[in-house]
C-alpha cells in the first residue's frame, strides 16, 4: 500500500482533505466483521446449555464483559498496540511474523517458533475466513424466520445465493467494495446506535454495565458456567485480527479514525439497547435483535442486515487474499493469479483460486449446520487462538522494533495473555461441538504451507549441486567459440550462483548463445514493498554474460520486463521484441526409497501442487509469445 499520510505538507494537506473517503472507504473493508456481531453475539450468550439465568445481574454482567472486551482487546490491543507493528504499510500475522524474524539467526530454535506460531495463525485464519461468511449471512437471513415462519425451508438456499452474489463481486476489488459498501455500513451504524438508543431510553438503568464491578460479580455468581460464557462473549471481538490484515488497504489512521469515532459507540449503545430489551421482556430472546426495531420497520431491518452481512464477510475476505499475496511472495504457497485492483493502492489485490477455495467452505459450512447457533460454536476457536499468538510475537515486536524495555514489554504482554488466555480456554471446550472444524481447516493448510516451502527448499539445493560454476562455463565458451546471434536472453533462475540448467540444456542442443545473455533472480524480501533504488543489483561476468538479482517486496507482484528496463540501456539494452526469455518446466519424479526431510506422501503432494500451479510467465509478467520453456526432470 502506498504510504497514505506521507510527511510532505502539500502532500499530506491533500491527503488530509481526502480522509473523509479513507474513513468511508474502511468502515466497507475494515468493519463489517465486527459490526454484524450485535446480530447473534449477546443473544448466543444466554442460549444453549451454558446460557445462564435471563435476570437483571446476570444481564448486566454480560454486559460488562463485552464493554470491557471491546475496550481493552479491540481498542487497546489492536487500534493502540498491534496496528503499531506495520511492516512498512502491510498488517496481518503474516507480515508481523515477517517482521519479528528478521535479523534472527537463520535457523534458530527461536526464529522457528516465530515462524511456526505465525504460519499457524495464518492457517487459522483461513478458517476464519470461510466461517464468517457462512454465520453472518446465516443470521441476518433468519430474520425472516421472524416475519413469517413460511420463509423456514428457504432460509438456508437464500443464504447461499446471498453467498454466490458475496464472492463473484470480489474481483471488482476493494477500491470499488468499499465506495460502494462504505456509505451503507455507515447507515448500519447509524442504525445501530439509533435502535440502542431507543431502548436504552426505556431502560437507562443498563448503563450500570460500564461498570466492571457487575463482570466481576457475574463470574463470582455463575463460576464455571460465567467461564463458559466468556466462549460466546468472545464473538463481539472476533473482527479484531480482520482489522489487523486489511490495514494495507486502508492504512492505519483511518482505521482508527472510523473505530474511534463511530463504530466503537454503535456497537456500545446496541449491546445495551439489547440488555435494556432483554431486561424488560426475556421473550424476546430468540430474535432479540430484531426485536430491537418496530413492526413497521421490520422487513428494511431484515433487509440492512442482509447487506451488512455481505459486508461483514469483506473484511475477512480482503484480508484473506492479503495473507495468500504474502504467503506466495514469502514462499509458503505456490505462485497463483493475484490481481491487483487498483492501480494507486499496492495493498489491493483479489486471488481467484483463494476467492473460491472460501465460497466452497462457507457454502460446505452453511450445508452443514443449518442455523447460525450452531456455526456459533465452531466459530470463536480459530480467532481467539490467532489472537493469542499475535499477543505472543506482540511481544518480540515490542522488544526489537520500539526498544521497550522488558519489564514493560512482559507487563503488557502478560495483561494481554490473561485476557486471550480466558477467552482461549473457554472457546477451547467447544472442540468436540463445532470447534475442531477451523482446527481441522487450519492444519490442512499449515501442512500445506510448510510442505511448499520445505519442498522448494529441497528442489533448489538439488538443483544448486549440480550446476556448475559461471566460471568454468564462460572458460568453456571463450574455447569454443560458439555462434553468437543477435539479441538478449533471459535465464530465469532460482540460484544467484551456477548455472541454469535451461542456459546448459539450450546450449548442449542448439550450440550457439546470444549476444547478450542474463541470468536473472528473482527474491523476496521480508518487507512490502523494495524502493526502486534498491530494486536490482547487477553483475558482469564477462564475454556478454551478466547476472541480475531483482529483489521485490512480500506485497509486491514482480515485474521482470519492468525490472529489466529499469537497467541503464549503456550496459543493457533491453527491448521485449529483441529479447528471449527462457524458463524451466520442472518434471518432479517421487522416489519412495528417498530419504530427506520430507514423508512421501508430502513429496507427492509437493509435486502434484507443482504441477498444477499456474505458469512462471503470467506470475513475473513475461510475455508469452517470447518465452521458450525447457523441460527438466528432478529426482525428488
């Protein structure tokens, strides 16, 4: 994401005036999550087995505990502290691992548990991402089972057709998502805060819930079922890692901006508007939030709601396909179609095959378990044990990027965990009754992640061995003397050392080179975005030969055309229609009497996810009509 508040003052006056759209722009990505949770989160606090007794203290008390949850783990936690750590505009635990780990050994017991926790928490969020979906359209479609009871056999194919309409709009991209979504979580909100208020007005004696006295009461009162409570309390906090991994489309001081000013009291106000209700009429339990509005205004409630689910759904999706663009660029995903949708904003980019990989879950999900009561279940698990682990590398962040000292670090930290921990060990008991699906979810694709990666690793120190030195090759040409033909070519490979065994297999068959030839690199850095100044670094080897490094950022796409022509045409003379680019199209054979690092059952999944990822030269945006790929074959 470009640096939206730059230090230039003309510059920034400008940004200044356009703010008002920043703001408008991530209450549509940024808050939808959060903001759709009065819809089912304190109803669900008093239903099913652990619900405690619907009386005025017990109320109260639940009300203290979400009051007091948004402040300190929303507001405190993650708008004061965690969107603090950006790497360089990019959030979301992916990026903050990226950030803790630099400059730790390589391969130290301490930089793989950092990369462990936060490849983890990536993985957890994937399942995040296909259950909210799946329970805030769920919830909003079932009040229409409040209108009329004849819409009960129809409500969960409307959610999916909702679903449909959710996910195919996503390649629009979320410039467009959030013009068009901004204006209409604002009148969400406005709603929100309006219903509150009505009730509270009949009710003001809910107020007494700012008071923390009344939680304290209520776990006293309750013991161990005021635990298992803190389980559904924790939905009202769920959007708070969402928020975190969709800074880079937004940036952070409009985040702030619109939690700060609007969302955080329409969400306050509707809770208590909702106790106020639950106070004077415990009937109204099951439909408790709709039950907030008049009759008259019941179907454009039902309606706003079904929108605003849609939108909720947006925050965890953007942040989804941000987390996919850093695990790609980092090396734990294999290379895939990222589109990036606006042209201003880096930080905005749609993944089709993620996109959908997620409507298939919460589509699955809905099927499933019919209701959002269920889906409440499975839902707090994945969240509250990302939340924990953020809380975790939080601290090494505190440490290595603010220079806090440690007794304040371990102080912070420690007042985090005993709030991530209660709410980590009350949702932990919903395992058996929904909770192992995010679990499940989650470990499919940390094996995946760290399958891909330790696969690449493997393939490109076979491939180093046994290449020879750039050297002795260039000793073999001046002997030789082959024909030289007029152009450049490219050699695409993984190593800045050796040779390519495309430029070897080129030359054994065909016996002549170009007059110009590059052996190109491409790394990832474990930052956003590389600076232009800093983008290539070249080399020349001698007899025509060069190599280049081109170093692109974890939320960057890499351009190699757009690299080469950055390269001073007195030493290259780069022209797309003078230039051939080789690549290699690497044929993986599984040897199950093969020892390594891997089991062979990973092995086969490495090479079945090799073959089938999209192609190098749509990835570094090579022109096709200009690319010739040699086959080589790998002994895995």
């Amino acid at each position: 994401m470009k640096r939206i508040f730059p230090e230039n003052n003309a510059t920034l006056t400008e940004e200044n005036r356009r703010l008002p759209g920043f703001v408008l722009a991530a209450l549509g990505i940024v808050f939808g999550d959060i903001g759709t949770s009065p819809l089912y989160a304190f109803r669900e606090c008093f239903l099913g087995i652990h619900g405690p007794q619907i009386n005025t203290a017990n109320i109260l008390g639940v009300l203290s505990i979400i009051i007091w949850a948004l402040l300190l783990v929303i507001s405190l936690k993650y708008l004061v502290f965690v969107l603090r750590a950006d790497n360089r505009g990019e959030g979301g635990i992916l990026a903050l691992m990226a950030l803790v780990v630099r400059g730790e050994k390589a391969n130290s017991r301490r930089q793989s548990v950092m990369i462990l926790l936060g490849l983890f928490g990536a993985a957890l969020l994937y399942g995040d991402s296909m259950i909210t979906p799946a329970i805030s359209v769920l919830s909003a479609v079932e009040g229409l089972r409040k209108a009329s009871p004849a819409f009960d056999p129809y409500l969960v194919p409307i959610a999916i057709f909702v679903l449909l309409g959710l996910f195919y709009y996503q390649h629009q991209g979320t410039a467009r998502i959030g013009k068009l979504f901004g204006p209409v979580v604002l009148v969400w909100f406005a709603v929100l805060a309006i219903t509150g208020i009505r009730s509270i007005w009949y009710e003001p004696g809910v107020l007494r819930a700012f008071n923390p006295l009344h939680a304290i009461h209520f776990f006293v009162s309750n013991g161990w079922h005021g635990f298992a409570v803190m389980g559904t309390v924790f939905l009202v906090v769920t959007g708070g890692e969402a928020l975190y991994a969709d800074m880079g489309h937004v940036g952070r001081r409009p985040i702030r901006i619109g939690w700060f000013l609007l969302v955080l009291p329409a969400l306050l106000l509707n809770y208590l508007g909702q106790g106020a209700l639950l106070i004077r009429s415990s009937d109204s339990l099951p439909d408790l939030f709709f039950a907030l509005v008049p009759s008259w205004a019941l179907y454009p409630m039902i309606l706003l709601a079904m929108v605003a689910t849609i939108i909720a759904s947006q925050a965890v999706l953007s942040g989804a396909f941000s987390l996919t663009q850093q695990a790609v660029q980092l090396g734990y995903l294999p290379r895939m179609t990222i589109v990036h949708t606006s042209d201003e904003e880096y930080g905005q980019v749609y993944v089709p095959m993620t996109n959908w990989a997620l409507f298939v879950g919460a589509v699955g999900l809905v099927l499933t378990f019919q209701a959002s009561g269920g889906l409440a279940h499975a839902y707090g698990v994945a969240v509250t044990t990302t939340m924990l682990i953020t809380t975790v590398l939080m601290y090494f962040a505190a440490i290595k990027l603010w220079q806090w000292s440690i007794p304040a670090t371990v102080i912070m930290t420690c007042g985090f965990l005993v709030i991530d921990l209660s709410f980590f060990g009350s949702n932990i008991v919903k395992v058996f009754s929904g909770g192992w699906i995010p679990l499940l979810i989650a470990g499919i694709v940390y094996v995946f992640l760290v399958t891909w990666k330790t696969g690449r690793s493997i393939l490109l120190k076979q491939v180093g061995q046994h290449s020879i030195s750039v050297e002795a090759f260039i000793d073999e040409v001046k002997q030789s003397k082959p024909t030289r033909i007029p152009g450049l070519a490219v050699f695409m490979t993984g190593h800045a050392s050796g040779v390519p065994e495309t430029l070897l297999h080129n030359y054994k068959h065909n016996k002549v080179l170009h007059e110009q030839l590059i052996l190109v690199t491409v790394q990832t850095v474990e930052q956003p975005r590389v600076p232009k100044s800093e983008r290539t670094e070249l080399a020349h080897l001698g007899c025509g030969f060069y190599r280049a490094t081109f170093r692109f950022g974890f939320s960057e796409q890499p351009d190699v055309p757009a690299a080469l022509r950055g390269i001073d045409s007195n030493i290259i003379d780069f022209k797309v229609a003078n230039t051939t680019f080789f690549l290699g199209r690497e044929t993986l054979l599984v040897d199950q009497r093969q020892k390594g690092n891997m089991w062979h059952w990973q092995r086969r999944l490495f090479a079945f996810a090799s073959r089938t990822s999209p192609d190098a030269t749509r990835f570094f945006k090579i022109p096709p009509n200009r690319t010739i790929e040699i086959g080589v074959q790998i002994q895995l």
